[in-house]
C-alpha cells in the first residue's frame, strides 16, 4: 500500500504570508457621504434582490455588491437585518451623487 503525501508544510520552510483579503472574505470598509459602510463583492445572486440605487431587479446569478451600514444605533444585528444588494455601477454611481 503506497503511502500518502502529507500536506503539511514542512518544518523548517517559512510560512506563507497572511492574505488579507481571503481572511476577510473579500469585505473591506468604504466612506461615503452617507456614512461608512461594510462592503462585499457578490459573485452570484441566490434569489432576486431590488437594487436602492435604480429600483430594479438583481436576479439569481448576477454579480453584485451587499452593503451594510456601520452607523446605525441599534447594534450590530440590525446592521446586518439593514445590509442592501447593490448593482455594482449603481454601488460605484452612488458616491459621485450628494
């Protein structure tokens, strides 16, 4: 019987360097004149989402943005409940409209 190869990296080879984005699962934090919020990138719609900025449908496999604003006073819960599926050019349009 062959034996497997272990995966683990070998003891005296360096680590690899932390990926920052992969650990943060693509979320970063943006300002805005409307305040701060978290953002991610989505790949693919599950289900049909309204987009705030032009009042039109997300459908299931579209690529687009969830943000969830940062500064809100009831915790971070609602935070999430609040979080908004963005059209990524709808996203990006958003700041250069005050």
């Amino acid at each position: 019987m062959a034996r497997r190869r272990s995966r683990k990296r070998p003891y005296g080879q360096e680590h690899p360097e932390l990926d920052i984005e992969r650990a943060r699962g693509g979320r970063y934090v943006e300002e805005g004149h409307d305040g701060t919020w978290t953002v991610q990138r989505v790949r693919s719609a599950q289900k049909s989402y309204t987009c705030p900025g032009c009042h039109q449908v997300i459908g299931p496999g579209t690529a687009h943005v969830v943000a969830i604003a940062q500064d809100t006073f009831f915790g971070a819960q609602a935070e999430i409940e609040d979080r908004r599926h963005w059209h990524s050019a709808c996203w990006s349009a958003r700041g250069r409209r005050r």
